[in-house]
C-alpha cells in the first residue's frame, strides 16, 4: 500500500513498510525511510507508484483553471477529495485526488487552507484585493526588468531623471528603480555610480562628489531664499586713512585690509580693519537665518558656495575703490615698534587697494627684505607691518606659521575640457611662513586677542578658540589658547565667510556703542551655534580635503604622468612630491621616513578616489642635516 502525507508543509508519497495505529513506517521515493504520524497521512493508494502519482498531479494541477474551481465550490469548508468528487463527477482515482489537493495548494489566494487537506475559498472581496496586488506585482516586475535592461544597455531610464542623487546617496530598497540598479550592477560589475556615469546621469565624476555633498547639506539647493537688503547705519565716521589688503587672486570677500599712518611726534597709528556685515543686519533677521544655517563658506578646487548672498558680500567687502562700514583696531606704534596703546572704532574705511599674492610676493619676499629689493607701491607700509609682525611674534613667543608647511593652491579652468569632464586643473605651491603671511597672521592673532578681551572684561560672551593640553576646541568664555601663547583667542576677522566672526562682530559692536549685546552671558542659543558651528565646519573641512584629493587624481590623468616621485611617510604611505595626494603603495620595501621614491603610476579612479602605484626605485634617503619635509 501506499500513501500520500504532509512533511515540512510539501507533500510526499511513499511505500508502506509497517502499521504501527497511531504511525506508519513509509520508504519515500527517494527509498529513505521514515517514520510519519498517521494523522498527517492525507491518502491512500495502491497504484500508481508513488514517484509517478507526485509527477502526474504536479504536472495535471498546473493545467486547472483555478479561477473555474472557485467558482464552483461551495462557500462552506470542504476537503480535497470531496472538492474532487463534485468536479469529475464520481469517486476520484488516487491521481485525481491528489492533483486536486496539489490545486488547492498552489492557490492560497483562492483558498484558505483550514486544515491538514482542507479549504475554504476566499471572499470575493477579498480575492478581488489579492489579484489586483498580484497584477500591480506583474507591472512592477516588468516595469524593474524594462529598467535594468535599459542600465544594462547603457541607457537612463527615464524614471531616473529626477532622482538621480537620493538612487546614489540614499538609496531606498523598496523602490523599484533601485532594485533595477540593484540588478544592473550585477549585469555589468559595474558600481551603481560608474554605471549611472556611464549611462549620462552625470555629466562628469565631479558631479559625483559635489553632488554628494550638496544632498547631504543643501538638499533643497544653493540658492539663497528672499531677504531684505542689508542697510548700515548712517553718520558713521570716515577714517582718514588709505586701506589695502592682501588676499590671493581668487578671494571676493575680503575680511580684512590694513592702513599705516606717520604720527606727527614720530611712529606710527597702525589700523587694521575688517567688513563689517554685523552693521547691516541684526540677529533675528533674514540674513542672520541665512548665516546660521551655512554657518560658514564652503571652500574646493575651483568652486565655492558663500555663507551670505553675492549681493551682501558686495555691499560690505573691502573692495579697492570703496568706502565699506568697518570695526577698526588702531595700533600707537613707536619708533621702535613697541605698541603703547589701542582702540577700536566702527567707522567707514577709504580702501585703495586690493594687494594679491601673486603679484606681491615676488617683490616682497625674504631675499628682497634682506637685500633691498625693487621699489614696489605698498613696499614702505609692507616693510613696516612685517617688522611689526616680528615684534609681536617674539612677543608671544610662538612661531605664527610654520615655516616648513606647503600650501598647495588649485586652479580650475572651467572653460577647458578634458577626457575626465570640464575642468583643467593646475597645482601650485608655496611654503608658508612668508613675510606676507607673518604679516597677516601676527595682524590677526593681535586683533582676535584684542577684542576677545575686549568682551571678556565688558562681562559679554563670545565665541572663543581654546588650546590646552595639545587639545583645540571652542568656548563661550576666554580662556588660554596655548598653541599661539595668548590668553584669549575670539575669531572676529572673518564675519563675511563664519557664523562665530559674525557673532562676536555682533557682539563687539555692541560693547564698543554701549549697547545690551545681541546674546547674553551663559546663552543657550550661542552654545547651540557654537556645537553647530564646529561640527558643520569640520565637515566642510573634510569635504574640501576630498575635493583636493579628488583633482590630485585628476591632475595626475590630465598631465598623463606614468611615473612619479613620492616621499614615504611610513610603512607603505607616500606623498607625491608635486602634489598634496597621500597613497598606498602595497610593494614599496621597508623605506626610512622621508625617503624620496620613485613610483609608476599604474591606475587610478576618478569615483572611488583612488591611484595604484608600484614601486620603482628608491631615489635618496633622508639627510639627517636637512630640515623634516614639509607638513600638509
């Protein structure tokens, strides 16, 4: 005899061997024997074999029309081989059984199971439901496979277009576009960003990376909303000085500019003077919105997004040719370039000139301080701030820069295309340490110091940097920034590019016209944006240093370098000696530190940011008498 019978939720067949009442002992059609309870044995036959019973009524259910079933049967529960009785119109053979249980199975939609070989068909309305979710799964199925066949063919499917940044940077798996990448990137061991680069939805692998970073921190664009035009305050004083700056070629807001006055009974009045937006607007307005959420400037090779509008940046920078609102802090310089006193003013500022790096630094740099060097408008006043610059430096006691540290400065020409997308990058550099840069930095570490002083004895609250215990952080009272050897440290020289400048321009413009400060001591709203400030800030530095990595690579194709020299850094780390780009090089040999090498350039990827280099040959060792290799 044999039997069919439940196991696991599939159904088998088998030969009895032994009847034990409450189980059976049953050889399967695989000949294994096991033992199955009889509750779970749902028929009895004696032909056909086994295996030739479960193939028929597999292959004889897939031909029923389960539709025609549930119309036929009752709306009470009912068993399989009842079912079967009614639909052939006498006592069901073994075969017509069992294909109508396998029927019955293969339909859950059509009917309830109720128990072991026992159905109840499903409510219309309820079937009516299941097949219209059954047909929406069909077209989705079609609508992912039409999809992954145009990603596979390197074509976007139209569906893309409008979300091209949430498939590549915040990926939702239950939609079907990203199932269709999903699968197309299996097709074609492609990424889902080299395919879709591939198929057009970016323009260029730079989009790539400026696409992500604009999803993450401007998801709604760069834009500015509406705003009212800033307005200064009018009868404000106009110094009577002649103001220049110094910025490198590229700068448009320009924070600070510097002016040098003879005093009729000897020395000199120094003033230096930085834009002053806070005169335009106040806290709570539009543009104080604006400000608070960029928080700062975002900075990359060839781009930038401001923190205030092109229209405000042009109202308040020190522009040559311009007389601009400023918070001016006056130096009495003698002689011998010791300060005997100083005071700040908000006032308008004459400023004659915009003095770029490029242009300056040729004329003024160490070799012509020391040997003279040609004449050069602005020469006379640059002379004087460097010397004072000195003063103040041993007067702190800490180097304002170091002076084996190279800045790298990239250049994009849009207009210029190449095989990587539009863009010709070149790479610059320059050691820091300069007489203009100690110039600067002196200048603005005296300033920063001064007014944060200057708010900490009037009892107001600022934004101030904080160095201790080798530790760098931000606090809303002064304390000691050790790195630079001062007691307080409040950034205020940069309010058209930071939120913190900003603030605390608010703040000392309040304390120097006697007014109640725009945020009062032990503020919650200015710990929030100071928390705010610093973590938004960190990540648009982090951002930059991708972007700089990014057209390192992209200066290594557009220049075909095949070989490069690389300085080791440690164990298989390196630097390229023309270019700010740090790699791994697996076959470089054990190397001292600072060892120059020679690699071949064997790869690199434009979207995982990454170049494969061999080693070649060590080119020289480092000399023990030579000073460390710059730092980046």
């Amino acid at each position: 005899m044999f039997v069919l019978f439940e196991e696991d939720g599939s159904f088998r067949a088998g030969t009895v061997l032994a009847d034990n009442d409450s189980s059976l002992q049953v050889e399967n059609t695989h000949g294994k024997r096991v033992k199955t309870k009889r509750a779970s044995v749902l028929l009895e036959f004696r032909e056909p074999a086994p295996a030739d019973l479960l193939e028929r009524a597999e292959r004889a259910a897939a031909e029923q029309d389960t539709d025609f079933l549930w119309e036929v049967c009752g709306d009470g529960e009912f068993g399989f081989v009842e079912l079967a009785t009614d639909y052939f119109g006498h006592t069901p053979s073994a075969l017509e059984a069992a294909t109508m249980l396998f029927a019955l199975h293969a339909a859950p939609m059509w009917f309830h199971r109720k128990g072991r070989g026992r159905y109840r068909k499903a409510p219309e309305d309820i079937l009516r439901a299941a097949k219209s979710g059954m047909e929406k799964k069909r077209q989705q199925a079609e609508a992912t496979e039409k999809m992954r066949a145009e990603l596979a063919d390197g074509r976007l499917p139209a569906e893309f277009t409008s979300m091209v940044s949430q498939l590549l940077y915040r990926p939702d798996r239950n939609r079907l576009e990203v199932k269709a990448l999903e699968a197309a990137c299996v097709d074609t061991g492609l990424s889902a960003a080299k395919l879709l680069l591939k198929c057009g939805a970016l323009s260029s692998s730079h989009d790539y990376h400026f696409n992500r970073f604009l999803f993450e921190f401007f998801p709604e664009g760069t834009a500015f909303p509406p705003f009212d035009a800033p307005t200064p305050p009018d009868g404000l004083p106009c110094a009577e000085v002649s103001a220049f700056s110094i910025d490198d070629a590229h700068t448009t807001e320009i924070d600070d500019a510097f002016s040098v006055t003879a005093r009729p009974e000897g020395g000199w009045k120094v003033g230096i003077h930085i834009a002053a937006p806070a005169l335009g607007f106040a806290r709570g307005a539009a543009l104080d919105a604006i400000a608070r959420r960029r928080l700062s400037t975002v900075y990359m090779p060839g781009n930038k997004i401001t923190m205030l509008p092109d229209e405000v940046v042009s109202a308040f920078t020190l522009a040559a040719g311009s007389t601009r609102p400023a918070v001016s802090l006056y130096l009495d310089v003698r002689a011998d370039l010791t300060v005997t006193a100083s005071e700040s003013r908000i006032e308008l500022v004459p400023v004659t000139a915009n003095l770029r790096h490029h242009d300056i630094e040729p004329l003024f740099n160490e070799a012509t301080l020391a040997e003279g060097g040609p004449e050069f408008p602005w020469k006379k006043e640059l002379v004087l701030l460097w010397e004072l610059a000195t003063v103040l430096e041993a007067g702190r006691g800490k180097p304002s820069a170091h002076a084996n540290q190279v800045d790298y400065n990239f250049a994009v020409d849009w207009v210029q295309m190449t095989p990587d997308g539009p863009g010709a990058i070149t790479i610059g550099h320059r050691l820091r340490g300069s007489p203009m840069d100690k110039l600067v930095a002196e200048l603005m570490i005296f300033a920063n110091t001064t007014w944060g002083r200057l708010l900490a004895d009037a009892g107001v609250p600022g934004l101030y940097r904080v160095q201790g215990g080798g530790k760098v952080k931000m606090a809303t009272v002064a304390a000691p920034h050790e790195g630079l050897g001062v007691d307080c440290y409040a950034w205020s020289s940069s309010p058209l590019r930071r939120y913190v400048d900003l603030v605390n321009q608010w703040q000392i413009v309040a304390v120097l016209a006697g007014k109640a400060p725009p945020f009062a001591p032990k503020s919650l709203d200015l710990t929030v944006a100071m928390r705010d400030f610093e973590l938004t800030y960190a990540e648009y530095a982090e951002f930059q240093r991708r972007m700089e990595r990014y057209w390192c690579v992209r200066w290594l194709r557009q220049n075909e370098l095949r070989t490069a020299q690389a300085i080791v850094l440690r164990d298989n780390l390196v630097r390229l000696a023309d270019a700010p780009l740090v790699l791994k090089v697996p076959s470089l040999p054990p190397q001292l530190p600072g060892s120059r090498v020679a690699l071949a350039i064997t790869g690199s990827d434009l979207l995982d940011v990454e170049v494969d280099a061999r080693y070649i040959v060590t080119l020289a060792e480092p000399d023990p008498g030579m000073p460390e290799e710059p730092e980046f």
